[in-house]
RNA sequence: GCGGCUGUGGUGGAACUGGUAGACACGCGGGUUUUAGGAGCCCGUUCCUGACGGAGUGGGGGUUCGAGUCCCUCCAGCCGCACCA
C-alpha cells in the first residue's frame, strides 16, 4: 500500500452501512446453552411525525456502543428496537388530514429508521416490533385477560387465577350470578364508577400519572367527573413495588420518585358516632394521638353519607357547594391555599372528650384516599387550623410544645398550630385510654391505636397515594380491549383463539359524545352475538392507554415472532432481567411503574421468571439548543438575532441587545438540529465520538453542532495514524507506544464496563497522542481498531477491512490487558514528595523501592532544600501506593515531624 | 413546603476506595508551514507575582500526616412531587 487513502467518511459510511444490512452482521441469535447473555435496551420511542433531532439518539448511541463493546467481549448481546406506535398524535393527524394512523405511523417509522441507520445504531431489525401491529397487540389483549382472570391473594402475597378464589358459603348459595358478580369484584381489572380525570380538549380520560398540576401532558385542563371505569388493581401491589425497589441498580431519584408516588402511610382507620342518629362516619388518620382535639369532621363532597347526614336547612347550601366543587379542575382545587367547605347540620361525637364535632363538606378532602372523611384537629394539623379559623371553629391543643419552644403560649393558646415534638398535655376531661399525658406524641400515638382496636374503636390501616389504573381511553388509535358486555348483563373476554381483537377501520375519529370512544361508530364490529346461546352483545368500545404495549415490549423482543406465545419460557428465562435500561427520566412514575406492575402479575402467574424486569437503569441527560431572551423575558428564534464583532447579540427587528440561552429544541425557536444534518456535514463516527465526548450520560448538555469539528479532527487523525502504520508496520515498536496501548485497553474497558464513555474517549485520544509519529506494529494497530471500533463502527470496519480482514472487526475478540504489563514496563517513577500535604519537590525512584527507601530519599531531598531534617522522625514520613499496582505514588513528611528538632 | 441531584479554569468536563486538582477537549495567545483560508502542525494557557513564593474545587467550620472527595452548617442552581389527613 503505497498511496494513502483519503477519509471520505460519506462513502465509507455508506459502503459498510450497505453491508452491514446484506450480511445482517447485527442479528442476534438466540442464546445457547452456556451463553453468557446480556441485554441492553432502549426506551422505544413513539415515531412522531418530526423525526428525530439530535437529542434523541444520546441514550441510543451509548447503549450501542456498550452493545458493540459486550458483543466483542464474549456476550451473546440482545439490542432490539421498536414502536409505541399506538398514541394520541397519530390520531389527531388523523382528525386534521383524514389520512389513517397506521398510514402516517408506517411513514414515521421509516424515517426513524432511516436516521437510525445513518447513525449506525445497531439494532437487530430482525426482532423489530410495533405495539400497533396486530401480531404484537394480540400478546398485549393476551395479558390484558391474564390479568382480568386474576385476583390478589394479599394472604399469599401474589396474583392468582380468578377460578381459586375462595367463595364464601352466603354468595354461593345466592346463585351463579352472585357468585359472578363476586369474582368481578375480585379481578386485578374491574369496573367501577367513580371520580375520573376527563380531558374535554383531548376527549378522553387519564390516569393520575398522566395529570400534571390538574392539566394534560399537553396543557389541556382537566375536570374530574363520575364515570363507570375499567381500572387495574395495581393498588394490590403497592407494597412490592416499594420493597422491590431497594435492589435494584436506578437511580435515587427514580426510586425516590416511584416511592413518593406510592405514598405509602401507617395510620388508623376510626369511626366517629354522629349524634342523633345511628350512623357511624368513617376517618382515616395518622395522628390518633390527637383525638382529643378533633373539634369537626371534614367529608369530602363526593363521600356516601352526605346526602344521609344533610339536615333539611342545610341542603341547599350543601348541594350547591357540591355541584361547585364537582365543576372545579383539578387545578382549581388543589391549588387553591384557601380551604372552603360547608355545614351539613350534623355533628360527630369526640370520643375522648364527648363533645360535639360538627360535620363539614370540604374540598380539601379528597374521596379516593383514606377513608374520603378526616378528622379535624386543627391545633395540629396545619390544614385544619386554616379551616377551622375561617370558620370559627375551636382549637383544642392536645400536645405540649416543651418549655423550650418559643411559640409555646400560642400554641396552648389555640393560637398557632404545632406539628412538631412534644409530649401530651393532661386530658380535658376523662378519656382514660385515649389519652396519655406525659407521653411523647409519638408514643401516645401507639398506646392510642392499641387501645383503640382493643375496644373495637378502629383499626391499623395502611394509605396508599397511588390509586388504581384507570385503564380505558375514549380513542381510536390503541389496542381493542377483549372484552364483551352481554345483554344479560354479564361480561366476558374474548376468548384467547381469537385473539387478535383487530382494530376496525372507521372515518371518523372523533368521540362521538362525552366519555365515549370513536370506536362506537364501528357499529358491525361492536355488536357481537354468541353463536352458541344467541345471545347478544357489545364489545368494549374503550381502547388501552399508551402505555399498554410498553409494559411488556421488553419481553417481546426476546422472541418476536413466535406466533404461539407471548414469548418461549426457555428465552424468556436465557435472556433474564433486561441488564440496561437506557432512556429519559420523565417516565418515572409512568411506563416504569406500569411495567413493574404486569411484569409481577406474569411472575405470579408463571408466566415470567423474574420479579423485576430491569435490573439497571440510567436516565440520559436532557439535550438542549440555544436560543435568545430579551430584557422582557421573552425567548426568541436564533435566526431573528444577529451576533456582533464585540460578542453583543442584537435581535434584528428591533434592536434589543439579547442574552444567548439554553433552550429545548423545538419549532417555533427554529433550533432544532436534525442528525442528518450533522451527518451530511461530518459524518457518522464524528456524531458519534462527539455526542459521547461532551461529557457524562446522565448530564444535561447543550448542542452546539460546530463543536462536532474536534471530534472529525480527531478521527482524521486517527485515520492518518492508522493507515500509515498499516502501510508501513514496524518490527520494534518503543516501549511507550506498546505501554500507552495496554494503559488503553485496560482504561477503556474499564470505562464501557461502568458506562463513562466521555473518558473513554479521552484515553483514546491519549493514546494517539504517544503513538503519532512513531514505530507502530500491527498488532498494537489491529488492537487499536478493535477499541476503537465501537465508538467509530464505520470507519473502524473499513480500516479493519484494510489491515487485511475478510469478516467484520465486531466479530473480532475485545482485546485483554493486564496490569501487570504495564508494571513490568516501567523502571524509573518520578514521586512526588509532599511537606504537611503540600507538594515540595519530585524525585526519581524504582517503582518497588521498599518505604526506608522512599523515607530516606525524601529527607535527602529536603535537606537539599536546605531544610531543617536532622529531628525529623522517618517513621512519620507517609508512603503512599498505588493500591492496584503497589507502585509509589507520593511520599508526605508530616510538619509535626520536625518538632522534635525543635524549629 | 417535601424529596432527589448538582456546584471544579474563559467553556464542556477529568480526578477509582481521602494521596501531585484542572486529564482530554473547546476557546484564546504565540510560532510555523503555505495552495486562498474560518485548514494543518508545534508550543503556551487556574489565579496573583518580575522572580522566589503564595492562593485555589459555591461560603464558613470540623476530622486527618493529607480533603474536590468524609462530617456539620449556610448559600445558589436544576429536576420531580405537592391540600394524601
């Protein structure tokens, strides 16, 4: 080889992309006995109409590179992609255009892979999937009856099949339909009318994980309404998905988040006696110690027992306030600081002091928590002290701050509410029992509820926050549930032969009144009739919320295509626990949760393996642009602003002076940076290398695509290095050309293993730096491709490919080091000599020289600085050493070692 | 308010279990080559000082022979949750 290529990255990268395809050189073979398996995965992305842009790929670029990395290394790596092809934007294209979702979805997709390819992402397309295409959507209906045949067994702690759940003797006796309507209450997935969050600008409802500070994702405002509603009892599994947590590798914040969502409190569950009358309000609280100061009791609008406990001059005024609150967002109510409610003329009887607690409608309580009623202990209870002074209502403290709290007077005053320490003040009056003076709260708290279940009073009872899944959507664009409402009144599935439930065809995507799906209008594909008994029926118009086909799709990949199962036992158990999870924070309470869920309700079921299905999360770093904001605030387009000489930007139009900002890429501020551009202009590898060198994964960072010149510099150089050692290799090769490649290998792998792929890259460039210019042979050259290769796959296959290989470098082994190499190579080190932890002075020493050694020098050499050693004590002199190689690092003399010299 | 995370040069960021702070880059300065260059190559670049030397990882305090790293405290920023009784 005598004339040197030239690096043209877009016909180079284009060569091996073609022949990556033709070969299929990224298929994933199923494991075999004695495989080492590892499983690496991205969140899938739904395909939107935009493509992507170059934040998208930061997670996908870095689990490749692992994915390329651990597939060199031995492992049999399984790095699939696909779709969350079923969602609301496809839909409301629809609405706009009239073209059909799965048309515009099959166009979006092509584009997502195109990009991907052009980045080199090496996914196995062979097990591609979309949760919109029937072949996969049957597994998810498939699921969706396992866990409707499903009940919580809270003895056993885990799902069973619906057909073992116990029937008490009264409702089988009752008849079938009883026995029926018994199990219906009983199933994981179960209707019930309730309060939902209905979305009029989106015409569906959604979950509690979909309402942000009581608006949609999208902004749209959301009001709650009473609807009857299929829900999933992922309340059953509360306590699993908090105890689960802990050994799993996320982070912290993820886990605190799902922890903080599941709102996991001990309390008791009492009930008050309403004067006059025979009917008993249920509370939930976690402060029994504070009983003897409950001076009301707050219902919350929506509770049972209003309408019974309304007094005749109460009623109007209880109603409208109840129709207000009805009408309020979730918005308005929960954000309002100012707590409002009603009398309902009714009054409970304080157990401990038998005084009368007027009974209130408010909606500060919320009716899906607890026990929808609190009890009002306004002088410790900062909520109830607003309340309760808005309304005049006592304030009876029950705690004693101590002595030593300065509000102390106001608070026994009723003056100032306490939350804090403190131990029981003496009863007003009787309530042996129920009172504990002296004790601190925390402990009169025990001694109360103990009391309390031993008089039949209450009972322990643990709160969650999390509350079921509300699991229907009123859209067109999602799976079919498998359900049919027969006119009897009775439900069924759709039994599992004939599975799939596709989707109709309809024109029309629009609701077609409120809370009722599009899918209504399918009116042949609704009613269904028994072919057996001629019974009539319809199917279940509501489809399943997006998150449906994500909560399992990580199984899918694992066998595809196998048209009989849902995935075969033997790979599902081979593949394991996904071992990386890559993808974006914002689905912490969301797709991770929902996962966790189905996953368990399979484990229980035998259906999985695992408890949990990944083992190791990491959240990539938000990847901004930039944009422009004025004095007012207001964040402009970057192509309305002007840069000047000195370093000023100006907006063009009016002449502001503008400061340049972080800003997230989108339209409207013209930012947005697709990877085909990037590409176009530097290529693959330098996307590459450059997205993975500005700085850790999980940090947030800002684009800047002229940066990307450093990382196409670097890889020019690499080229240039490479191909001229291949032209002309050398027989000695110095001794620190060959130590810098051992230093590389050793770092860099240690670098993939722990996912620091910035310094990956750094040692990669370290290296070059030695060995530019230098005698280089073959075997450190094919061992530099080889590194190199997952950062850089194309041009590292072409270069691969030059040195004389017929089969891809990816087939190639990962190359070893050992420590012990680089040992062996050094003869001189240079120790730094320390004086009270501040550096003084270097000397050369052997790497193994022993401390006496070391100590000896040491002093030598700050005599030589002409200071005072002769009281200096060698013993204080401290040795340091590598703790890998045992090699000397620094040697520190502590300054106390010369006070015996007395200087 | 509650919780999580983060504060290191002009910039992005290195520094594993406490052990030479600023690796590797960007930018900037100087030099060089020259085919025009916003190209290549080489050198320099934390701050103060002419130098010796000193200071330095958001502020303050502590532990230690030695602290970016551990502990306490305060400050700032980012993200998430938020009437959950």
């Amino acid at each position: 080889m005598t004339e040197q290529a030239v690096y043209d990255f877009t016909a180079l990268e284009n060569k091996w992309r073609d022949r990556w395809r033709r070969n299929r050189t990224m298929a994933t073979p199923d494991p075999g006995p004695g495989d080492k398996t590892f499983y690496v995965l991205d969140m899938f992305p739904y395909p939107s109409g935009a493509g992507l842009h170059v934040g998208h790929p930061v997670g996908y670029l870095a689990t490749d590179i692992v994915a390329r990395y651990k597939r060199m290394a031995g492992y049999r790596v399984l790095h699939p992609m696909g779709w969350d092809s079923f969602g609301l934007p496809a839909e409301r294209y629809a609405m706009k255009t009239g073209v059909h979702p799965e048309v515009s979805t099959e166009a979006n997709i092509a584009t997502y892979k195109r990009q991907m390819d052009l980045l080199g992402l090496g996914y196995d397309w062979d097990r591609e999937i979309q949760t919109s295409s029937a072949d996969y959507y049957r597994w998810t209906q498939f699921i969706f009856i396992q866990l409707y045949n499903a009940w919580y067994d809270a003895e056993a702690g885990a799902a069973r099949p619906v057909d073992e759940l116990p029937i008490p003797a009264e409702i089988l006796a009752a008849g079938r339909r009883a026995v029926q309507k018994y199990q219906d209450e009983h199933r994981l997935v179960y209707y019930e009318t309730a309060p939902v969050n209905w979305c009029a600008e989106l015409g569906t409802i959604l979950a509690n994980e979909e309402v942000f500070n009581g608006k949609s994702e999208q902004g749209h405002k959301v009001v709650r309404v009473p609807l009857r509603q299929l829900k999933m009892r992922i309340t059953a599994y509360a306590e699993r998905l908090i105890a689960d947590l802990e050994a799993l590798d996320w982070p912290e914040g993820i886990k605190e988040s799902q922890r903080q969502w599941i709102g996991r409190s001990e309390g008791v569950q009492l009930h008050f006696k309403v004067r006059g009358s025979d009917v008993e309000v249920e509370t939930f609280t976690t402060r029994v110690d504070t009983l003897g100061g409950v001076t009301f009791l707050a219902l919350a609008p929506e509770h049972e027992l209003v309408d019974a406990l309304t007094t005749p001059d109460q009623r109007a005024a209880v109603d409208a306030y109840r129709d207000e609150a009805a009408c309020k967002s979730d918005l308005d109510r929960t954000r309002d600081a100012e707590k409002t409610g009603v009398p309902i003329g009714a009054a409970a009887i304080n157990p401990v002091t038998g005084r009368p607690a007027p009974i209130y409608v408010a909606d500060y309580v919320l009716p899906d928590y607890g026990a929808g009623a609190v009890m009002g202990v306004p002088a410790h209870d900062e909520r109830d002290f607003a309340f309760a002074g808005k309304y005049g209502l006592d304030i009876v403290p029950v705690i004693d701050p101590g002595m030593n709290a300065p509000d102390r007077e106001r608070v026994l005053a009723g003056r100032k509410c306490w939350i804090e320490d403190g131990v029981m003040l003496s009863p007003p009056k009787g309530g042996a029992g129920l009172y504990h003076a002296g004790m601190r709260w925390r402990d009169a708290r025990e001694a109360v509820a103990d009391h309390l279940e031993v008089k039949g009073l209450g009972k322990r009872k643990i709160a969650y926050n999390l509350r079921d899944w509300i699991f229907a959507r009123q859209r067109y664009w999602g799976e079919p549930i498998p359900v049919i409402h027969w006119e009897d009144g009775t439900r069924t599935t759709v039994p599992e032969d004939q599975l799939p439930l596709t989707l109709p065809h309809i024109d029309n995507y629009k609701p077609t009144r409120q809370a009722q799906s599009p899918l209504e209008r399918a009116e042949d594909w609704v009613e269904v009739t028994d072919p057996e008994t001629g019974l009539k029926g319809r199917r279940e118009t509501n489809t399943m919320p997006q998150w449906a086909g994500s909560c399992w799709y990580y199984l899918r990949f694992k066998d595809s295509r196998n048209a009989a199962a849902m995935v075969d036992p033997a790979l599902e158990k081979a593949w394991g626990m996904v071992d990386l999870y890559v993808g974006g924070a914002e689905h912490a309470t969301l797709h991770l949760l929902y996962a966790r869920f189905w996953h368990k309700v399979l484990f229980d079921l035998g259906l999985v393996s695992t408890s949990e299905p990944f083992r190791k999360l990491v959240n990539q770093g938000l990847l901004t642009s930039h944009a422009f904001r004025n004095e007012r605030g207001i964040i402009l387009p970057i192509d309305e602003v002007a840069s000047k000489e000195n370093g000023v930007f100006v907006h063009a139009a009016s002449g502001d002076v503008v400061t340049r900002v972080s800003a997230k890429m989108s339209k409207s501020l013209h930012n947005v940076v697709t990877p085909d551009d990037v590409v176009a202009r530097f290529g693959a590898d330098a996307f590459r290398v450059h997205m993975m060198f500005m700085g850790p994964l999980e940090a947030m960072r800002e684009w800047e695509t002229d940066r990307v010149a450093s990382a196409s510099k670097f890889l020019h150089r690499v080229w240039r290095f490479t191909t001229e050692g291949l032209a002309n290799p050398s027989s000695d090769e110095g001794k620190p050309v060959s130590l810098a490649l051992t230093r590389l290998v050793l770092a860099v792998t240690e670098d993939l293993d722990n996912l620091r792929l910035n310094t990956a890259i750094s040692e990669l460039m370290k290296f070059l730096k030695v060995a530019e210019g230098q005698p280089v042979s073959k075997a450190t050259i094919d061992r530099f491709i080889t590194v190199l290769a997952p950062f850089a796959p194309f041009m590292a296959e072409e270069l691969w490919e030059m040195a004389g290989s017929s089969t891809s470098v990816f087939e190639a082994p990962w190359p070893r080091a050992n420590e012990a190499d680089l040992k062996a190579g050094i003869e001189k080190i240079e120790v730094v000599v320390q004086e009270g932890g501040k550096r003084r002075a270097t000397i050369i020493l052997a790497p193994d020289a022993d401390d006496q050694t070391v100590r000896e020098a040491a002093k030598a050499r700050l005599a030589e600085m002409g200071k005072p050693v002769d009281g200096l004590d060698l013993n204080r002199v401290i040795v340091v050493r590598d703790r890998k190689s045992g090699q000397i690092k620094l040697a520190n003399i502590s300054v106390q070692a010369y006070s015996t010299s007395g200087v």
